[in-house]
C-alpha cells in the first residue's frame, strides 16, 4: 500500500488517527486524514463532559460530527471513552458513592445506545490504574464507588451495544516489567476467567525521553493477546525528530505487526500542529502537512 492505512490493510490491520471536530473545515488536516487513516477516535467529543453536559441531558452534536465525516469518509470509529476520572463534567466531578456509580452506569448505556452499531472498538474504561510501583487503582471518585466498578461498566456497554469490541484502555502499561502493566494484565485476566465482558487492551502509547519506547514492548503486547484479548496501540505519539524518532515509530510498528492478536494502530493527531502535547513535535507530519522521517519508516516497515 501507498498509504498508512492501505499498507496497514494489506497486513490485516487498521491504521487511524484521533480527529477533531473543530478543525473538519481545515482541508489540508481532512485530506491527510482521508488519504492515509483507516480509524478514526474523535479526540475529546465523545467524553464524558462533551456527551453529558448536564445530569441526565446528552449532547451527540460535535461526537456526531466526527463520526459523520468518517462514516461518510468509508472509516471505522473507536469511542472513547466511557467512563473516566478525567474530563467528567462538573455535576459528575462532585458525586461520590451510590448516586454517582448510577449517573456512571447511566451515562455509559444511553452513550453506548446512541453509538449502538457504529463503533468498532469503546475505550469503556479510560485510566484506571495508578502509576508506580504500587499496582494499585487510581484513587478517584469512580473508584470509591467500589472496586467492581470497572466491570459493571464493561457489562452495562455489553448490554448497550453487544456488537463493539470493549477496551480497557491506560497509559504507561507499555513496559512488561512495570507494575501497572502487571495489574492491567491480572485485571483483564480476572475478567477473562469469571466472564466479565472485554475484548481488546488499549496501550495509549505516549511516549518521550523520559518514558521511551520499551525494549520488551513486542513482549508486552503478547501477554496481554495471550489472555486471549485483542491488543490495540491507541494514542500513539513520541516526541523527538529525525532518525531516533522514526526508529521509535517503526519499532512500535513492528511490534504490533510481530503480535497476531494487535489490530491496528492510531496516532494522537495528525500534524505536529495538531497535537495535545503543547511543545515538540511528536507525529507523523509537520505543522504543513508534509511527511517526516517518521511517516517514512512506519510506511516501510508496513
Ligand atoms: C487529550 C486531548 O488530546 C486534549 O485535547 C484534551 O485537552 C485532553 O485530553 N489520554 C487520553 C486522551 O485518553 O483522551 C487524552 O486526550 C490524552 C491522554
């Protein structure tokens, strides 16, 4: 293939990016997106805050722009994300306990039912583990409700859309010898065994200098297919230029392609311009437009 997602499609993979809805009218942001991803994420309008502004009132306008334009663009959606500590809106950011686990379970079926049919993948769960060395969940509002929190979500988007793969999604699970990687793995094994409903791992994949790509990162993408989950590298983006930059992006490119169980890869954004990191450069094209190295190797490596 001449582009990311054909090369990616002729190795039975996706290859996607995150869009915004705000920037649909930039034509060269539409035509590098049509021309060269697959999948689609829409960065920020289908959370939490953006779908249910106020208790009990949903708001699908700017989610359903993103997934009209690569609908109407012949591209698969990722939903993301479900339930999260981050981005809730302000009614949800004040509610502990017994009202908030329903206003969550709530929130991800009337999301879940809207969508019903036309996501691929939902990131259900988004973050839930704390970083370091204590393997433990994320101390948050969501997580004081209960620690069964994270499975009665992925049952209530099984019941809502029994057709979309569901994910656990987080960052810095990318390093097998990392204790959040570890507890991801015991949690979806859990799953696994008592029949929670999960389908696919998301690595977020952000990585930079002082979190770089891991040596034992094609390892790591095979315990977790071994659970018998697919694996998906979700958010990928890596600071840097030049050469370094372009081995770190064909080196997650190989990885996933070594794994039968890694489906696709999206990227954080399409130009550099684009991206949630307010300084470097950590993506696939230049702030016009142009290809970089790392375009180049994750092309060739396809
Ligand atoms: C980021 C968006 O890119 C920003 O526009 C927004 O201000 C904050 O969120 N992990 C995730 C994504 O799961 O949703 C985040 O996206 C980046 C980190």
């Amino acid at each position: 293939g001449s582009t990311l997602h054909a090369a990616a499609s002729d190795q039975g993979r996706y290859f996607g990016t995150a869009l915004a809805q705000g920037k649909l009218n930039d034509s060269q942001y539409t035509t590098i997106a049509d021309r060269e991803f697959g999948m689609i994420t829409a960065e920020n309008e289908m959370k939490m805050d953006a779908t249910e502004p106020q208790r009990g009132v949903f708001n699908y306008s700017a989610g359903d722009r993103i997934l009209d334009w690569a609908v109407g663009h012949g591209k698969q959606v990722r939903g993301h994300a479900l339930a999260w500590h981050s981005q809730q809106p302000g009614w949800m950011q004040q509610m502990e306990g017994q009202q908030l686990r329903q206003a969550m379970l709530n929130h991800v079926t009337q999301v879940a039912t809207h969508y019903r049919g036309k996501i691929y993948a939902w990131d259900v769960v988004n973050e839930a583990f704390e970083d370091g060395s204590s393997g433990a969940r994320r101390n948050s509002n969501l997580q004081r409700t209960g620690n069964d929190w994270i499975e009665a979500a992925f049952r209530a988007a099984r019941a809502a859309d029994p057709n979309a793969k569901l994910c656990y999604n987080d960052y810095n699970i990318d390093n097998w010898s990392h204790a959040k990687t570890r507890a991801v793995h015991a949690m979806v094994a859990d799953f696994k065994s008592r029949g929670v409903p999960i389908d696919c791992v998301g690595l977020q994949a952000h990585f930079n200098s002082g979190n770089p790509v891991p040596n034992n990162y094609h390892e790591t993408l095979q315990h977790f297919a071994d659970l018998g989950v697919d694996v998906q590298i979700t958010e990928l983006d890596i600071e840097g230029s030049g050469s370094s930059q372009a081995q770190q992006y064909s080196g997650v490119t190989q990885a996933c392609l070594a794994v039968a169980r890694c489906t696709g890869i999206t990227v954080w954004g399409v130009r550099d311009t684009d991206s949630w990191r307010a300084s470097g450069t950590p993506l696939l094209f230049d702030g016009n437009g142009q290809k970089k190295a790392a375009y180049t190797s994750v092309l060739n490596v396809l």
